[in-house]
C-alpha cells in the first residue's frame, strides 16, 4: 500500500518512533486498516457525535455534514475528489459503538475519506479546555489516479445556532486563526503549517491504493500556538491509545458486569463514560450537567437520576462529589430548587443524597446531607401546614383549599408543562422524607427519624386522599388533572408513595402505554414524540409486580434507540427526527444503566433481590462483581444449567429474593431453610450460595 | 547587611505585586460606582451592574438601605436575566448553579438592606422585592407569607397588598387559570 505524505508530516512519524520506544502504548498510526464506521447501526435519522470530557467547560459536535462545532466557532471540512465534492457522513460511530474514538467515512467517487477524532483533556489548571485530535485519511480505492483535495475553515456559527457557549464572544467575534509555529497568538486550530486565512487546504494526487494523512489540533477555547505546537508532539495514535486506555481504566474502576449480552453491555459502558463525562466543576464541588451542547445546564430531576445510576454501578466518589453540588441548591427556605417552578428537586435532591450516601460514605459524611435535610422537610411540612390552614371565603362559610395538604401549585416550564399543583412534586417530596429518615436512623437518630416518619405517613395518607378526591382511577400528572404525563410516572418507582401492586399504578402505565400505543417506551405531548426515558419509571414499576414484558420492551427500545456512539437522545420522532434536541442525554444513560442494573441486583427495599429482571440469555453465566449496595459492595453469579439454577453471592444481612430465570418454574421445593415462592427463591440472611432444580414452565 | 536584607524585601514585594491586576472598578468612590450600577440596572444589564454596586457597599453604602437593595435586585435580577450570545438567547449567568448562588446572595443582601432601613416603607419595600422573588421562582406560599410581612410594615403602601390578593388567588385555584 503506498502512503502519500507530506514533508512535515514524515517529521512527526519520526518523532513518534522514538516516543513510542519508551512507551508501551500501542502506535495506532501505523495501522492503516480502512475506518468501517458504517458498519455500526444508528437509530436516528441523521449522524451526531460528542467529543468531551470530564471537567471541560465546551465539546466538540460532529454534525451530521461532518464539521465541527463547540458553541463559539465552527470547523468546516470540504473534502473532494478529482473537484467532486464528498458525501456527507452516513454514522458518526464510537470505537465498538462506545469507546471515545470517534470516526466517519465521507466519499468522493473512488476516493474515501476517513476522519477519526478524539477529545483529549487539558492537563489541571487547564482542564476545561480539550483539543480534539483529528486525523483526516483520504484513500484511492479505485484503479486509477485521483486528485484529492482538503479544504478546512474555521468559520461562525451558523445564524440560527442549536446551542451557544455561554462565555461564546460576540463583541469583538473570536479570531478565526490558526496556529502558525513562531506567532506569540492564539488559534482555533493547527495543522502543522503556516496558513493565511480562515482556510487550511491541502491537495495531492493518489495513485490506486494510496494514502493521504492530515493531523489536525482543534482546541474548545483559543489557545496558543506554542501550546498547540507542544501538543502536537504526541501523536494522533498515542492520544487514540491512550483515550482508549483511560476509558478501560474508567471502567474497571466501577462495577463490573460480565453478561452474555454484548449489546447490553457496549451500551452501558457508552452510558458510564457518558455520565462520567458530563460533569463541571464547582470549586470543590462537581455538578452533573444536562448534555455537552444545548442542555450545558444543571437541573436536579436529571442530576438526581445520573447522581443515582453512577452510585448503583460504582461510582460512590464521583456520585458524592455531585452531592456537594446539590447542596449548593438549597435555599435559604431550606427547599432544593434548580429552575424556576421545578418543585420536585426538593424531595429529588434528598432521594439523591440517600442513594448516593448510604452506598459507600462513612457514617460522618452524612451528617452535612441529613442537616440540609432536615432544613428541607421542614420547609416541606411548612408547606403543608400553610395549605391545610388556609381556606376561601365563599358566602358565609370558609372552605378549605381543595388539594391544602399537598405542595402549592407550579409552572415548572418543562416536565408537566402546566401550572397546575403536581402530583410528582408530592410524590418526590414523600421519597425525600423517607430519604432523610433512613440517614436519620443510620446515624443512630431514632427521634428524629420518627417524627419524619410520623410526618410521611400522614403525607402519604393525604396524598391517597387527594388521590380519591380527583375521581380518577390513575394517578394524574397533577391534581387538578391537567399536564403532561412526568413526575406522576415516578409514583411507583421511585418515589414508592404507593406499594407495587395498587391498581392505580397499573392504571396509570396503561394510560401512558396506550397514548403510546405500545407497551415499554411512552411518549411526551403527541404521538410521534417518544420519549427516551421517562417512561423507564413505569418499566421499573412493572419489573417489581413481576411483570417483565413492560421493562424487556423498554430495554429493547433503549438498546435500539442509539446512536452509533452508543448514546440516546432524549426525544425523537418515530422517524427518528430528534430536531434541535441533539443526543447524547445523560438522563437516557442513567435510565439505562438503572433498569440493568436493578434486573440484577434491587437495593431499594429492606430485602435483597437478585436477577429480578435477568434476561434468558444472561442465564447462560453472568458475573456481576463490587456492585454497592445498602449492605456495602458485592459479586453475584448466575448461571441456568441443565435442569439447575445457581446463584452465588456476597452474604448479606437480610433476606435475599432470587427469581427464577424467565419461564421456568421449580419442580421440587428448595431445602430448608430455603423458601420458594411462585417463581422465587426466598433465602435468609447470610446466604451465600443458592441451587435449586427447575424445569420450563409448559 | 541591613541594606542587603531591606533590598531582599523590596524586591520579593515588587516580584509579589508584579502581574497583579487591579480591577478599575476597585477605584470608583462609592456615588459613582452606584451611579454605573444604576445605569446598567435600569438598561436591564443586572449581571453588569452587580460589581458597580458591590463596590457601592464596599465604597461606603454598605451601611445605607439604597446600596443593600440595590445590590440585593442586581443579584436577584441577574439570575433571570437573558442575553443574546451569537444570535441565541440564553440566561445570562452560565448555569442554574451561578443562578441560585446569586439569588441566594441576594436574598443575603436583602436581609443587610432590611437591617439598614430607614423607614417602613424601605422595609416594607424590602419584604415586597424578597416575595416578588420567591414568587418568581415558584414558591408561592414563601411569597404570601412574606407579603403579608411587608404588608404589615407599611399598611398604606399598595403593591404588597396587591401581590397578597393574587397569591391568595392562585393558591385557591391551584394555580390554574380561571
């Protein structure tokens, strides 16, 4: 194969040569094997991709043409071949569909163009700035000699942009510059080479089987040209190897979970390295955030949710991290709010801290969390106080408010997208004192934690009382029965207001099941909006009444619902049209990894429950090892071998719940002191390891 | 060896004082940094104004009800505040996080404002900025209780009573339109 090169390109091959003898990373530049990304499915009706990183304050969009853009300024790139110009992308696709590495194939006749980028982080105290390391191949595939020319600018957003940094310049615009080795400047982006203008080009002509290489630097923030330069001294492949390196390392410092399901697990190593990249620092504190681009914000009903899924699947320290954010969202009233009129992230955040801390802090670390707890359910009860006390005057007589004992009414602009009193703000406040009464009882303060028991169990016999007085057999997204379904999905799971089996529950999934007309995934608003992740609730809900259809079409539908870099957008068509709402959604993620998480090991009761939700195919042998629990970390087995389940695991102190794989029933009792239940296994506390004969249920 | 010494000390002061930047606004007397906060402020620029004031306070308003509540609206104002950045518009401060910390000041602020009134009606007007505030943010029950505060420190005054007979209403109706 021939490689076509230019002069200064052949400096830094060598360079690298001598780098790479003292380093065992393995040298990617010289496999010149073709990029196949489009082998790799995508779900949406066009590409999108994210390169960002933990702490940095921009990313980098790869948009479904194949430029670039980070919110202030967009990376242009004019491949052609022989004047034609190339196709735009078909999938922008992760490495494996989730490893860091993105790559897209664009093509011009015989000539394909392969691009391939990865975000390296700035070292500290630079660290919210990332430069991407782009290499651009363009590769004769046919039988005779093309002329391939790059063309790549630097140029402004587009008029009407999807998203904007917020330190974006207006007023005098960024210079569109690139690095040149001598100036005392900063650029956009460098190339190795002097360029005058917006525009690099570069131009040659392949023979059949040639090759043609450009390494291109593009930093989020404008940066200086020696600091480029000295950049640039690290290969594109070393930085490839070692992006890829530090995403095995990410990963193994969480839970493992060795399934026979390569599909399940590429997703959520993409949804781990998700979440563990949309973070921002604050000061000491990190604070998750709602998406790389158009969602560079902070709202606690989706911090929650990520704070929770990066705790079940070990990620303590990260998750505790958050909750030093959280605290940073309370008001001086002692409520936890994030937006305007989003009630809910009260009871939210003290769910949070609950999950998050009771899963690996020491017991002295919870103290800071239950005192703005407390502060909270104070200001909740108040709350209460206020609308149970308060009436109208009509004639002569008073009458009290209507839904008084429940949360005043809101305008969260989002959610139930109604001003309305919600019933997912009631719902989330009853999880939140219940949170705060476990922290309570953990740290040994039993008074205490019975008053806020005392105080949740009348809440929650109002709350079933405002429940009957709507006159509705479900539970409405608010109390006066208008609003878009959301906070109300969370009744049975999370929030656990009512138990499993009410019927209401029921009859709320089937109302947002039959608006969607299918079971598992639900919509927002209209029929041809599907919803990522919101109806995950319902699914989980199901998965604890023993009903697994409605979460296995939930898990199908979030397997298939990707991009080619193994992330999920938040709301799309059923085309797969997700408009102005760019993936990756970190809530998605969340929701994925939760309901994976929970099918194998369920920590939210007093009890113990493995392979709740264990897919047919896990049963051929599946390990899960250093998952936190409420018990501290442990390893679980399974396997359905001929005519025989087994499950081993880290003892525990409480019952353990084992449910048999799916279709199966057991065809002798289990041995004392085992119990079987219907299609489970109830083993007592320090069990720790299960074999019981079953057969196929005809 | 005392030379020697004092020149050691005016050296490593001057390689100390050497690269630091001194804000302009740091400078201002106290009238004129509230003036240009007050210009910002009035031409909706609230993110603008909060270091005139700030330096206000600091320049010598800090015990006078006017730098306080002034101070108090720029940092409860900047948090709603929005700003076209490339064509888009978006909040003004970079996240919910800058926005609740600034309220949260603000409200602080407030309070130093209640402290440092000079009338009821500064203090009944301090009562009614914090519930229009908590009010704007969806705390309806917050904002009654603290209009009805400010409402009975200057009874004649009209706007607290206003804000109270709309709460009342919205709270009575579960906040959905009639």
């Amino acid at each position: 194969m021939n490689r076509v090169r230019f002069g200064r390109a052949r400096i830094f091959v060598l360079a690298l040569a001598i780098s790479g003898c003292a380093s065992p990373v393995p040298d990617r530049s010289e496999t010149l094997e073709p990029m196949s990304p489009d082998s790799i499915p995508d779900a949406y009706a066009r590409p999108s991709g994210a390169l960002m990183a933990a702490g940095a304050t921009r990313g980098y969009q790869v948009d479904e043409h194949g430029d670039l853009y980070d919110g202030e300024w967009k990376v242009v790139f004019t491949p052609t071949a022989d004047g034609q110009p190339a196709t735009p992308p078909r999938t922008i696709a992760a490495l494996d569909r989730w490893r860091p590495v993105l790559q897209w194939v664009r093509r011009a006749g015989d000539v394909t163009w392969e691009f391939e980028a990865v975000a390296v982080p700035e070292r500290a105290p630079r660290d919210t700035v990332l430069v991407v390391s782009l290499l651009v191949r363009a590769r004769n595939t046919g039988n005779a000699p093309h002329r391939a020319e790059l063309s790549v600018t630097l140029a402004p957003p587009d008029p009407d942009p999807v998203f904007v940094a917020w330190d974006a310049r207006d007023n005098p615009r960024v210079a569109l510059r690139w690095a040149s080795g001598t100036a005392r400047d900063t650029a956009l982006a460098w190339c190795g080479e002097s360029v005058a203008g917006a525009t690099f080009k570069a131009a040659t002509t392949l023979a059949p089987g040639a090759v043609f290489e450009r390494r291109l630097l593009l930093p989020t923030y404008p940066t200086a040209d020696h600091l480029l330069a000295r950049n640039a001294r690290i290969s594109h492949a070393r930085r490839v190897s070692e992006a890829l390196q530090s995403a095995n390392a990410a990963l193994a410092g969480g839970t493992s979970f060795a399934l026979p399901d390569s599909e399940v697990v590429s997703a959520m190593n993409a949804a781990r390295l998700l979440l563990l990249a949309c973070r921002e620092r604050r000061g000491g504190a990190w604070v998750p955030i709602g998406n790389p681009f158009q969602y560079r914000d902070v709202w606690l009903r989706d911090g929650a949710r990520v704070a929770h899924a990066l705790a079940i699947t070990g990620y303590g320290s990260v998750a505790r991290e958050m909750m030093a954010g959280f605290i940073g969202y309370q008001w001086p009233n002692g409520a936890f709010l994030s937006q305007r009129g989003q009630l809910d992230g009260t009871g939210q955040a003290l769910w949070a801290f609950e999950q998050v801390m009771l899963r690996g802090a020491r017991p002295e670390e919870l103290d800071p969390y239950i005192a703005a707890g407390q502060r909270a359910w104070r200001w909740i009860e108040w709350q209460r106080t206020a609308g149970r006390t308060s009436g109208t005057r009509e004639g002569g007589s008073v009458q009290t408010l209507r839904f008084g004992t429940m949360l005043p009414f809101a305008e969260p602009r989002d959610g139930e997208l109604v001003r309305a009193q919600l019933t997912g703000n009631d719902a989330w406040a009853i999880a939140g004192e219940r949170a705060l009464e476990r922290l309570l009882r953990t740290r040994g303060r039993t008074a205490s934690a019975d008053s806020v028991a005392r105080d949740r169990a009348r809440y929650t016999d109002d709350f079933i009382a405002a429940l009957a007085r709507t006159g509705l057999d479900y539970v409405p997204p608010s109390w006066q029965g208008i609003g878009r379904d959301w906070g109300n999905l969370a009744v049975g799971w999370p929030c656990a207001v009512l138990p499993p089996g009410d019927p209401r529950l029921a009859a709320t999934a089937r109302r947002a099941w039959e608006q969607a007309g299918e079971i598992g995934l639900t919509v927002y608003g209209h029929r041809d909006s599907l919803h990522g992740y919101v109806g995950n609730d319902l699914a989980t809900w199901a998965l604890l009444t023993g009903w697994t259809a409605p979460a296995d079409s939930m898990l199908d539908a979030m397997l298939h619902w990707r991009t080619a870099s193994g992330t999920a957008a938040e709301l799309f068509s059923r085309a797969g049209d997700f408009g102005r709402n760019l993936p990756p959604h970190p809530t998605a993620a969340a929701a994925l990894l939760a309901q994976v998480r929970n099918r194998l090991i369920y920590d939210d009761v007093d009890t113990l429950r493995l392979t709740l939700g264990a897919r047919r195919s896990w049963w051929q042998g599946s390990q899960v090892k250093g998952a936190p629990t409420w018990w501290g970390p442990i390893d679980l087995e399974f396997q359905h071998g001929k005519n025989q389940v087994t499950w081993r695991w880290s003892p525990v102190p409480v019952w353990t719940v084992l449910t048999l794989p799916p279709g199966t029933r057991l065809t002798s009792s289990p041995p004392a002191p085992l119990q079987g239940q219907g299609n489970r296994v109830l083993a007592p506390p320090g069990t720790r390891e299960v074999a019981v004969s079953v057969g196929f249920i005809d | 060896m005392i030379a020697i010494a004092a020149a050691v000390v005016w050296v490593s002061r001057r390689e100390a004082t050497r690269g630091m930047v001194v804000n302009p606004i740091d400078s201002l007397d106290a009238q004129t940094a509230f003036a240009q906060g007050g210009r910002f402020g009035t031409a909706g620029r609230h993110v603008e104004s909060i270091p005139y004031f700030r330096r206000a306070t600091v320049a010598g308003m800090g015990e006078q009800w006017e730098g306080r509540i002034n101070l108090a609206a720029a940092l409860i104002n900047a948090a709603l505040e929005v700003d076209s950045r490339l064509g888009k518009a978006d909040p003004a401060l970079r996240s919910s996080y800058e926005r609740v910390q600034s309220v949260v000041e603000g409200m602080g602020e407030a309070r130093q404002a209640m402290r440092v009134a000079r009338d009821s009606r500064a203090r009944a007007y301090t009562a009614y900025q914090d519930a229009q505030n908590l009010q704007a943010w969806g705390f309806p029950w917050d904002a009654l209780a603290v209009a009805q505060v400010a409402q009975s420190l200057d009874p004649t005054w009209e706007p607290p009573r206003r804000l109270i007979l709309e709460l009342q209403r919205d709270l009575a109706r579960g906040g959905v339109a009639p």
